[in-house]
C-alpha cells in the first residue's frame, strides 16, 4: 500500500473535553497531522511542559484542551461501536514509557519503522512515547488483529497499549521528525478471539448465588446482564482503570455483588487490563479490602450497564449475541 493512500484516508475530528463524543468535522489523516498538528503545537508545548511536573495535571489538560482524531473509523455523529460509518483498515499503536521502562522514544521510531507493516510512527502528544499507524486487512477482526499485533511488538520487544477499541481517540500531536514510508505491507495476521463468555462464569453465576433479592433488586439476570457487559467492555471496547482511584472505585461498586466470587471474577477482568495489573492475587487481596469497607450501600451495577450503552446503544444486547454467542440470553 502507498503511503498516499493511507494519508488520504477520512478521519473524524472531535473537540475537547465534554465534546469528545460527537463529531465535529471529517477530514484527512495528512490534515490532520500536518496543518491541525501545526495549529495545536503551543498547546502540545504546554502540555510536554506540564507532564514532567505533573502528571495527573498533565492528564486533565489533555482531556480539556486538546482535539482528537479516531484513526480506525468514521462514525454516523456521534462516536459510538453502532454509529460507524465506515472502518479505515487503520490501527493506531502507542508505546508508552508506563509499560517500557527507559523507553529511548528516537530509538522506537527507528525500530518500529523497520516493520514491513508500519506506515509511520512519531511522538505522542506528551512526548514520553510513540504511536504508530499499521494498515490491516479490513476483513479480519479488529481485536483480533490487534492481538496478533501485541504479539508482534512483544517480540521485538516492545509491550504496546490497550488499543482495541475501533472509538479510541487519537489525540493531536506534534513531531518534527515524523518517520514515513512510500510503501508498506498491509497487516493479515490474527489471533483468534474463543467469542463465548466462558461455562465458568455461567457456574459462577448460578452456583451458591446468596443475595437477599428484595435489599439488592438483582436477579440471576441481572447479574448475568452485568457479567455480560463488563465482558465486552473489558475484552472489546478497552475498559481499564489505570488509575489506582478509579480501580477502587470498580473494587468498590463490584462489592456489592452479594455473590463475592462473581465481584471477584469480573473486577480480576477490569485489572488484567489495567497498565499497573501485576497479579491476581494482588486483585484478590484488594476485592477482598473492597468488600470488608465498601462505601456503597446499594447497588450501583447499572455504571456498566450505562457504559456498554455507550458504546452499543440501548441495543447493546442485540450486540451482545453477535459478539459472543447466538444462545447466550436464552
């Protein structure tokens, strides 16, 4: 594939902040990351500034001040799994110094240009990492092409960023020193996706369920309803909490599963994605911290009901059975 052919491809741009969601305009990749990179540069500037004294800080300015772009698809509005328009045989790849310890980031973008795959890779909008942009061939799965490409980075020796969400925005950036090339491989491998929510947590479901229904207004559906959707959100829309803050506060809304081995199992599924996830029995020790001081008295389980709606709308289980298996709800 041309280098050209990839540049000129369409792409969504969002606003910041709470205008995140709904597209603003449509145009291309090359706009993008030429005349709308030169635009934001004092912004990128700032940002870059702020990042090595403040993270967190860092973080929120992002959010708040800078555009975005969605690399791997066009959406119908509002950018939503159920309003895209029309995939881009893109994948964006970010390597970041979180998961790469002395990450050399000039040293990166020569290596990871030498991929056949590659099309171009440059700094990220704080400067600390990269990303990269791969064409793929659009008739294998999203996820499962991005799992074949973790296994690829892995094996020259980079671990790559949780990037299988077809909605993930790409934030603006700015690089003097972009790496391109004229002609680049179009990506054809996967890695397999076993697309059923497994026999373990259908048992888990049902077996020794002790909740008292009328105190916590939840049925085995119910349940089952939330094991279903913090499965597509974690395995398929990229749902982590790498923030230790947000992570408790999943520990903390999952303690109100009165069935503690379901709450285990699905916060061990939200950690496992997480950039600071180091074992399960770490996740173990703080559920079980969770459940001993949880601050919520009621339940509070539609949180991720209303975050699959996110992604798939009110549909999300017409989804749901296309994802995962036909006979899942019966």
């Amino acid at each position: 594939m041309k280098i050209e052919e990839i540049l000129n491809k369409q792409v969504d741009i969002f606003g910041c902040g709470k205008y995140s969601g709904k597209v603003w305009y449509t145009t291309t990749l090359k706009y993008f990351l030429s005349k709308l990179s030169m635009k934001n540069k004092q912004k990128i500037d700032k940002l870059r500034i702020l990042n090595k004294t403040d993270e967190r800080m860092a973080k929120e300015y992002k959010k708040q001040e800078l555009i975005a772009c969605t690399i791997s698809a066009t959406f119908d509005e509002y950018r939503l799994l159920h309003k895209v328009k029309e995939m881009n045989g893109l994948i964006a790849i970010d390597i970041d110094k979180d998961k790469n310890v002395g990450l050399d980031v000039n040293k990166a973008k020569e290596e990871v240009i030498n991929l056949p795959f590659v099309a171009l890779t440059m700094l990220s909008c704080r400067g600390e990492g990269i990303w990269c942009l791969v064409p793929y061939n659009k008739e294998n799965d999203f996820r499962e092409t991005f799992l074949a490409l973790k296994e690829d980075f892995y094996n020259i020796g980079y671990t790559i960023d949780n990037c299988k969400d077809e909605t993930r925005l790409r934030f603006i950036s700015y690089d003097d020193n972009i790496l391109l090339k004229k002609n680049i491989e179009v990506y054809d491998k996967t890695v397999h996706i076993d697309k059923s929510i497994t026999n373990d947590i259908d048992r888990t479901i049902t077996k020794d369920v002790d909740y008292n229904e009328k105190e916590w207004e939840l049925t085995k559906n119910d349940l089952k309803d939330i094991a279903i959707a913090i499965y597509l959100l974690t395995t398929y829309c990229g749902y982590s909490s790498d923030d230790y803050e947000e992570w408790l506060l999943d520990g903390f809304r999952l303690a109100t599963i009165p069935n503690r081995a379901l709450g285990l199992k699905l916060f061990t599924m939200i950690s496992q994605n997480s950039l600071n996830f180091k074992s399960n029995a770490d996740v173990e020790m703080k559920f079980r911290e969770c459940c001993n001081t949880s601050r919520y008295k009621t339940n509070i389980l539609g949180y991720y009901i209303n975050k699959i709606k996110e992604k798939y709308g009110v549909k999300w289980r017409d989804k749901a059975k296309e994802l995962i298996r036909e006979n899942i709800f019966e």
